[in-house]
C-alpha cells in the first residue's frame, strides 16, 4: 500500500512539473464554479481557470447549473499564466476539436444525446451538443407533427446525429426516431399486456375490404377480419359495423406486434340477434297460412292427349 502511494506520489510530481504549450488539450478536475468561472485541479504547480465566455458557444449556457464540483472537464489551454499565476483554459476552443470527434463517434455508435433548444428559426430549432451549434428539422423535433416551434424553446430533447460536416460546420440533430422508439416500446409493452380470450370495448375507427379496425385506447387498435364478424358469410364488413361504432371484442391473439380480433359469440354486440332478426323476416316473406288446394286431378286436367 505504501509502495503504491508513493509511485502516485512520484506520478503527480512529475506531471507537475510537465512542459505545458498553447493549444494543448488538459483534463482537470473542478473544485470551484459560480458565475464568472471555473476553476481546474489539473495535477499542476497551477491550477486552470475557464473564463465564463470561455465555456461554451450556447448562448444560454449556465455554469452554476451545467457543472459541478468534481466534475472532470478537458479544455485547451490558451495563457500560461493568466496575470495570476493561473493557466487560462478554454472549453469552446476545445470543442473545435474534442467536439467534433465526440459527435463523429455519437452518429456511429447511435448514441442519444440530451439537448436544450436554445431558439427557433426558420425550418427548425437551434441546439448545442458537445459545444457545437446544431440544427434540428421542424419535421425531425418530434415523432408527431409540429406545428407551433416557438414552444419547444426551452425544451429538453434527447436527439441523435444524424448528419455532421466539420469543415462546414454543419450539424444536423434529430429527436424524431427517438421518440418513435419509445412510443413503439410502450405500444408492444399494451399489447404484451392483452391476454387472448379477453372480452374488452373499442370503437371501430376504419373499415377495409377485408376487416374492421378497431380502436382499443392507448394508441392501440387491432383488426376484426371479415371472418371473424359473424358465423354467416357477409361481403363486407358494412353489413355489421360502422364507423366510430362502439362494440365488444375478444381478444385472439397478438403475435408479430399485431392484435388480431373477433366479433363472433360476444354477447351485448347485439350483432347475431340482428342476424337472427333478418333471417326471420327471410322466412316469413316465404310463408303463408292459405292450404294448399291444388290436386293431382286439377294438374292433369290441363293435359289435352
């Protein structure tokens, strides 16, 4: 243990002691912050200072509230000694290099970053990631339509690179597939939720030349073929049900992400009682009291040999 601390010891002692040069990218450890600026251990005989202009890019960035003491931080080093004795450091200088390479390997690893849209301009929003200004399409803000930008200023959004030009300083973020992914994980959570056999309500949204949609609530829907409307044949599903029509439902099954549904046998749809209904009203057209009269005598009659 002793031997261990004393190389620390050495190690420290001798970084302390390293030739340190304009541009040079330093980690440091916080020990201080407040509005003004930041102050580094960098494991130096001086410590660093980041200047509150010197932090980021993004007009709307907070210190006090960004970062906190023990947070480690790389910036590049511009003054070796700042008047105070101090190394003077900068984040946004940093981020012209460490900047660009994090969001090069966030666009290939997929990685999610949180954003704060910071304004809204024409065609989309402003955004800063790793210290760099990006753009974020109207049409990639959400994974719904959009229609009011100026209320997403403020907002924090977890986005992916999904397109990145250094030399032309062009960032494009989106939201979009994000929100897609969450809204497709919670729909496939309902519908793992739905147990085959279960009568429940919905309301027919669509009809189709092979079923019925039905809506389950949710954001869930699930398809009522056109053979499961009724024990009889019918050639659409008009016949039964319309549109915004509530009815009950059984649940079949739910394979591949699909709910498949059935009408047949629920009691309360009053759908086989109408069906029941037409087919009398089919038999008594064709019925009627009178007898027959005619005999085998009156048919022969008319036969002249």
């Amino acid at each position: 243990m002793a031997e261990e601390t004393m190389k620390d010891f050495e190690r420290e002692l001798e970084a302390s002691f390293r030739k340190i040069n304009v541009g040079d990218i330093l980690k440091g450890t916080v020990v201080d912050v407040n509005d003004a600026e930041v102050t580094l251990d960098l494991k130096y005989y001086a410590p660093g200072i980041i200047k509150a202009e010197n932090l980021s890019a993004d007009p709307g960035f907070s210190a006090v509230e960004s970062i906190h003491k023990g947070d480690e931080i790389e910036a590049a080093v511009t003054r070796i000694d700042d008047g105070r004795g101090n190394i003077e450091l900068s984040i946004r200088e940093a981020a012209d290099t460490l900047g660009w390479e994090r969001l090069q390997e966030a666009k290939k690893e997929e990685k999610t970053l949180e954003v704060t849209i910071r304004e809204a301009v024409k065609g989309g929003c402003v955004a800063f990631a790793e210290g760099i200004r990006g753009f974020i399409p109207a049409s990639r803000l959400s994974a719904d339509y959009v229609e009011d930008l100026d209320s997403f200023v403020g907002k924090k959004l977890m986005v992916r690179v999904i397109e990145l030009d250094q030399e032309k300083n062009k960032l494009i973020l989106s939201a979009r597939e994000i929100q897609r992914e969450a809204q497709e994980e919670e729909r496939n959570h309902e519908i793992a939720m739905l147990v085959p056999g279960t009568v429940v309500e919905g309301t027919v949204e669509s009809i189709m030349p092979y079923g019925a949609f039905v809506s389950l609530g949710k954001g869930l829907s699930g398809l009522v073929h056109i053979s499961q409307f009724t024990e009889r044949r019918i050639k659409s599903p008009k016949e039964v049900v319309s549109e915004g029509q509530k009815v009950k439902v059984k649940i079949l099954n739910t394979k591949d992400g699909k709910v498949s549904l059935t009408m047949k046998g629920i009691e309360g749809n009053g759908i086989e009682e109408e069906q029941e209904e037409l087919f009398d009203v089919a038999v008594e057209d064709y019925t009627s009291d009178e007898q027959a009269t005619t005999s085998l005598g009156s048919l022969l009659s008319g036969i002249t040999l």
